[in-house]
C-alpha cells in the first residue's frame, strides 16, 4: 500500500537541498550500496513527479529519486525508482515541481 503525503514549501526544498548534495556528487542511478547480508537496503524516503536537474551531463534530468539511511541510493525516472518503495518507505509527490540543486 502506497501512502501519500502532502507536501510543504519546506519540505520541497529540505529535499532540494537534499538533492543538491546527492545529484551534485554525481551519484549513479542505482548505487552499489548493499548491507552485510548482500540485500539491498530499505528505502525510507522517494520523490517522486518530480522535475530534477542532476548536473550530470549523462542524464541531465530525472523525475524520481529514492533515499535510504540518509543516502541516495537511486535516482532515474519513476519507473525505475516507484518499485523500491516498501511497507514503511515515505512517498512525497512533488507534483511536477522542479527541484534544482543550489537552493
């Protein structure tokens, strides 16, 4: 079950700055992050309907990024990122704003 959360100015930019210091960095779609076990880590948070800019002259834009133990973990297109959620993973829609790195 997917739990929407409605979202405030702050919020949206709290992430912004969260994204300026994942994206900036240059963090591929999917990192390697992996716990001892070999699996892949729970996912606490996703942004999703988003517009982001990476700053990554591969893939300048994206629209979804998940974030787990305060890491970004993946950042892609919302297909890629949407099936990482679990039970207990928070889903902010930002409602196709921008979220630019910087702020």
């Amino acid at each position: 079950m997917q739990t929407q959360f409605a979202v405030s100015r702050r919020d949206l930019l709290k992430s912004g700055v969260a994204t300026t210091v994942g994206l900036a960095a240059g963090w591929p779609a999917f990192a390697a992050n992996q716990t001892a076990a070999g699996s892949a880590p729970a996912i606490d948070l996703i942004l999703h309907n988003a517009r982001l800019s990476t700053l990554d002259p591969k893939t300048p834009n994206a629209n979804a990024f998940a974030v787990a133990n305060g890491r970004f973990v993946a950042v892609g297109d919302e297909r890629e990122i949407m099936p990482l959620r679990g039970a207990n993973t928070r889903v902010i829609d930002a409602g196709g704003r921008r979220v630019i790195p910087g702020l």
